[in-house]
C-alpha cells in the first residue's frame, strides 16, 4: 500500500528514490556486520598475538639460558684442564727439589741415577 501511495504522490521517481534508499540502508546495514566483524577479528588476532610473542620471548630466554649452560659446561672443563695442570707443574717443581736435595747428599757415582 505505501507503494501505492508513493507512486500515487510522487510518481515513479520517488518510488525508485525509495527503492534506492532502501537499498543503501541494507548496504549501510551489512557494511556495519563487516565492520564489527573485522573489529572483532582484529582485537582476537592482537589477543593471538600478544599470546604468542609472550610465548615467543619464553622460548628466547630458555635459548639463551641453554646457550649459556652450554659456554659454563665449557669454561668448567677448561678451567678443570688448567687446575689440573697447575697441580701436575706443582707437583713436577717438588719433585725436582727432591732430586736436588737427594742428590746434594749423595756420592757423586749415585747422582748420574737422578739425572
């Protein structure tokens, strides 16, 4: 009935204004939903992604802490190495005083036994 009485008092230029009004109020309508949608979207997407590099920043920090652990694993035996040699170098340095100190005491046809 509305049709009618569009058609009846404007004509048919304001039935297909109408018409095209309708029709951009529809479209205005499903731009809308999109929109929201896509907001909604996005914000869910941040959310992922906040998540993730979190998660991300975790993992960094148990790499770099393994790397680390790896480093000290190798400065221990370096320094296990070096310690072990100190005490060898020690232990051949007394062991040369001894030879020293039996050989001051001793005959001069037993100290060619210590050389």
């Amino acid at each position: 009935m509305l049709e009618e009485t569009e058609l009846a008092v404007g004509g048919a230029e304001m039935r297909e204004e109408h018409s095209a009004l309708n029709k951009l109020g529809e479209d205005l309508r499903t731009l809308q939903s999109q929109y929201e949608n896509r907001e909604k979207n996005i914000e869910e997407t941040a959310g992922k992604v906040q998540s993730l590099q979190k998660e991300y920043d975790r993992y960094q920090d148990h790499k770099t802490a393994i790397d680390k652990l790896k480093i000290m694993k190798q400065k221990k035996l370096w320094l296990e190495y070096n310690e072990r040699k100190t005490d060898f170098e020690k232990a051949k340095a007394i062991s040369v005083d001894k030879k020293k100190e039996l050989q001051v005491g001793l005959p001069a046809r037993y100290q060619m036994l210590f050389c």
